[in-house]
C-alpha cells in the first residue's frame, strides 16, 4: 500500500536556510532586556567559557574608544587580541547577517555596519594577534 505523501520527509519539510537560525537569534536579541543579555551572558559563561570571551570581547570597544575612559587603561596591557588570517594578515570577524564563519573585511573592526566583507580566494584562518604584532610572525 502506498503512502499519500508523495515526497520523502527530508523534501516535504526542507530545511531551513542555514542564516535564519542567525537572523532569529538577532531578533531575540533586539528585543532582549538588558536582564534578559546579562543573564544570556552569565549563562554562556558557565556552559562554554571560551565562547563568552569571544563574545565578551567582540562587544566592548577599547578603553581609548569608550568616552570619558581613560587612556591608561589601554597602555596598562590590557589590550585585547584582535582576530587576524594566518595567510593574508587581513582582520577578520563574523558577522551574524552573513553566517556563523569567519570573513575577511576591510574598515572599522569596531562599530557595527562600517565594515566591508570581501573573499580574497582563501578561507580564513584565525588567529589572535595583539595591537601592534606583526602578522607575518604568525
């Protein structure tokens, strides 16, 4: 006897597109509560400590950035690594409306949206360099 579904289970019901999964999460975010992101931050620190650095990291601009701050918080070595391509030397961040992987860009590494991504033929490959190390000694 056959079934009145023509199409197998995986063409019935596709998946979704891999970036919606991104879009949703910055939909709940943009309507998350500043209780809602700090326990969201607290929980993230306790299930994968290394991920809420990351995250931690990519969201609060240097000290020489943030006004009122104080310059000698930059220079007391508490620059923060910034993530760089092994074979280019080119910044590379993600950036959720593009997908969960790491892209090359040009511009401001810090403020949202004043970056341009571009595919230089290579995927990227991270690492974490401080303010100042040259690339070429990865």
């Amino acid at each position: 006897m056959s079934t009145i579904i023509a199409l197998p289970g995986r063409y019935a019901h596709p998946e979704p597109h891999p970036d919606a999964a991104a879009r949703q999460r910055q939909d709940r975010l943009a309507k998350a509560t500043v209780e809602d992101m700090a326990s969201a931050l607290a929980f993230l620190s306790v299930i994968d400590p290394e991920a809420f650095e990351i995250a931690f990291t990519a969201a609060i601009p240097p000290a020489g950035e943030i006004p009122g701050a104080s310059e000698d918080a930059a220079t007391q070595g508490d620059e923060e690594p910034v993530p760089v391509c092994c074979e280019c030397g080119s910044p590379v961040g993600i950036f959720l409306t593009h997908g969960l992987r790491w892209q090359h860009f040009r511009g401001d590494g810090v403020t949202s949206g004043n970056q341009e991504i571009y595919n230089p033929g290579h995927p990227a490959e991270v690492a974490w360099l401080l303010p100042g190390e040259d690339p070429e000694e990865i």
